[in-house]
C-alpha cells in the first residue's frame, strides 16, 4: 500500500508541472518521470530530510535535459507551480479537515488514498484553468522569452530557494506533526514567497513591455522618417521625369513634323527597351500599394514588385482597403511572404510570365495569397522537404525554412494548391 501512496504523490507532482510546459511531453518521458520521483519516496526515509529537495532539483535536471527549447522559461513556471502545489495541497487538506470533522493527521494516516485522488482530480482542472490564464489571457510565456538570460537565470534561482525553504518547513511539520495551525502558517508562507516571485515576473514583464513599446516607438520613428524621405525622393523623380517626358514627346514631334514615320518607329521603340524598372513604375507600384497601412509589409511588397518589373515580369495586385497587419511576429511574416514571392518571380522569369498578389480581409481575418504560372507542375508531397524544386539543383530551401516557421505558428492557417494552371500559396492570420 506504501508504493501506491508513494505512486500518487508522484502524479500530484507531474500534474501541474507536466500541465503547465509549453510543449507536450513523451510518453516515455512521463513514465520516466514518474518512476524517478516514485523511487525519491521510496528512497526518502534513509536519504532524510533533504530527500525532498534532491527530489526536485533532480527533476528540474531531467526537464531540461528533455525539452528542446524555451528550458529556462520552463524551469520558472515548474518552480513557480510546484509552490502552488504544495500551497493548494494545504489548502485542500484544510478544507477536508473542516467539512469532515477529522484531524489532518487523521486523513493523513487513514483516508490518504481518498484524498489523493479526489486531490488529483481537482488539481487537474485548477491546472487547465492556470494554464489558460497564463497563455491564452496573460501571454506570460512571451514576456519571459524577452527577457535576458541573466533575469531568467536570477528568477530561477530565487524560486529554487524557495522551494528550498518550502521543503524544509514541511519536513519540521512532518516531525512535530501537522496541526491546524502549522497548515495556516505553512499556507500563509507558501503564499507570501508565491507572491513576491510573482511580483518579480510582474516587474521583468513590465520593464519587457517598456523595452519593447520604445523600441517600436524608435521602429516607428525610422519608418516614418523613411517614407518622408521616399516621397521627398519621389517628388523630386516626378519632376524629373515630366521634364524627361516632355523632350520624348518634343522629339517625337519633330519626328511626325517632318513625317519621318519609320524614324520615328525607331525611335519610340528604343525608349521602350527599359534595362530596369522606371520612375513611372515606382510611383505607380506605391499607388497600389497606398492600401497597405503597415509599413514593413508595404516596403516588402514595394520591393519585390520592382523587382520582378525590372526583369519584364507582369504583376498583379489586389489589395483590399485601410490594410493594417497588427500580428505580434511580424518579421516571421514578412519572411515567409517574401519567400513566397520570390520563387513565383523565379519560376516564371524566364517566361516572362505572370504573378498576383492578393490582401483580403474579413471582419476577424486577414488573407494573403500569392500566385503565379508554372512550367513543370510541383509534386505536392514533397514540395516542403529540403533540397526539392522545379528550378534544378542547389535549391529547395525557402519552402523548408517556411514549414519550419509554420511549425512554430498556430495562429497562421496556411493552404497550398494547383487550380487552372496557377499554383497559389495563401496564409491567413487573425486581425
């Protein structure tokens, strides 16, 4: 009966750990955990009274061996709910001792099974709840990510410490046995240290968010100061080109003047052999572009245009109105558009052929979809994996680094198709 006892504190333990990583667990890596913690209580009462700390720093150990990415992050949260667990456990055995009317030694010695799994089970739901409040309402995850490695490195020893402490006043409560009062102050403390950590990830977060809302602000700033500059620039080529157009067109007169029609051919047709995309192309690309209210997406799509003008590639745009990407990893974005955009500029270069690129919106999304013509139809299957392409060898590696950025972004939909002859990438993202 011993090792059932000993089982079940095993999964008290996991549960809000395991419940609260930011990535899903193996399952040998549970049992491996489960094992490791269950042999701690077995092994407990001939370690002694550090048995409980060994217990934790080696689990801390196994985790960030096991996980492969945020480990830091991970660690804070295991440290910071393993404290609530030990609080909530209190708490709960408080409550069965009021309701019942039976000591908490007494529920500790004869009604332990019972209380552990009912514990069990309430503890999952509080941890699913947590668990929504610190991804899907705080965002908590993302502020840590911010922070530097020293900050996260501090946070981590200071909840350390206190687990430290919490595992020795529980050992001192076992030795002079629990009573009502000991669980109060044991409940009191565990909250007060729970509080002040928490204060201090408030305070990381909040210097996080300063640092990130002023270095957009400088973002911000530049981009602004850019666009000033490109219609300044923009201007000054306008004016330049009216002058241009004007002598084009007093040549050409002098040309119908004295009816020198195939002089004239010659001439109109040398104007249009343009080695690279024009003044008129660059104004009339921001035009189509005036939509797009974001800057970094509208610099993106401004260059890549020119770009594929330049080498006589038509373009289509479509763009719905008062376009404003508000989506918080915007680099990841822009990067996988441009990936797209550029492998429809090479596989119909040498074709001259032709591309679109749409931007719709609904009332909660927005759409992105590119599209261009193909020579040799892409096999879908592969057409992610590294090293595949239609356009010959050394190739293959946009598509690759994609998936991999998808990989990491539940909130991009992504759909990949061949319709008519055209092949389309789209990716919708929320507003």
């Amino acid at each position: 009966m011993q090792i059932i006892y000993i089982f079940l504190g095993a999964v008290c333990v996991l549960l809000p750990i395991c419940g609260l990583l930011t990535e899903k667990l193996k399952i040998w890596q549970y049992v491996l955990l489960v094992v490791y913690i269950t042999l701690m209580g077995i092994l407990s009462p001939r370690i002694g009274r550090i048995a409980g700390i060994l217990m934790f720093a080696g689990l801390l150990i196994f985790l960030s061996l096991i996980l492969r990415k945020n480990k830091l992050e991970n660690l804070c949260l295991a440290c910071l709910i393993y404290m609530f667990n030990i609080f909530f456990n209190n708490v709960m055995i408080l409550i069965a001792s009021f309701f019942s009317g039976v000591s908490v030694n007494v529920i500790e010695r004869e009604y332990y099974l019972l209380f552990s799994i009912v514990y069990c089970i309430i503890l999952l739901s509080t941890v699913k709840m947590i668990r929504f409040l610190v991804y899907e309402k705080m965002h908590l995850m993302l502020y840590l990510e911010r922070l530097s490695f020293t900050v996260k490195y501090s946070l981590l020893i200071n909840l350390f410490i206190y687990i430290v402490l919490f595992v020795i006043n529980v050992f001192w409560g076992n030795h002079v046995e629990y009573s009502n009062n000991v669980l109060w102050f044991n409940c009191f403390l565990f909250f007060l240290c729970a509080f002040v950590s928490c204060y201090l990830i408030i305070v990381c977060t909040k210097q996080a968010r300063m640092e990130e809302a002023r270095d957009a602000e400088i973002k911000k700033r530049q981009l602004l100061e850019d666009y000033i500059a490109c219609l300044e620039n923009m201007m000054e080529d306008a004016r330049e080109f009216k002058h241009n157009y004007k002598n084009m067109l007093s040549t050409m007169a002098g040309y119908m003047h004295e009816n020198k029609m195939e002089e004239l051919q010659l001439y109109f047709d040398k104007q249009l052999q343009r080695p690279s995309y024009s003044k008129l192309d660059e104004m009339q690309t921001w035009q189509q572009l005036k939509n797009i209210q974001t800057m970094e997406i509208k610099g993106l799509l401004f260059e890549k245009v020119l770009s594929a003008l330049g080498k006589g590639i038509r373009v289509q745009v479509e763009i719905a109105e008062n376009i404003d990407v508000k989506f918080e990893k915007l680099d990841d974005l822009i990067r996988i558009l441009g990936i797209f955009i550029d492998n429809a500029i090479e596989e119909v270069e040498k074709r001259k052929g032709l591309i679109g690129i749409v931007i719709a919106k609904t009332d909660d999304r927005l759409l992105f979809q590119i599209k261009n013509e193909y020579e040799n139809q892409p096999d879908m299957s592969k057409l992610f994996c590294k090293g595949y392409s239609t356009k010959g060898e050394d190739r293959g590696v946009g598509l690759y680094v994609v998936r991999s950025l998808l990989q990491d972004h539940d909130d991009i939909a992504h759909e990949c198709r061949v319709e008519k002859g055209i092949f389309i990438q789209k990716i919708e993202i929320s507003t």
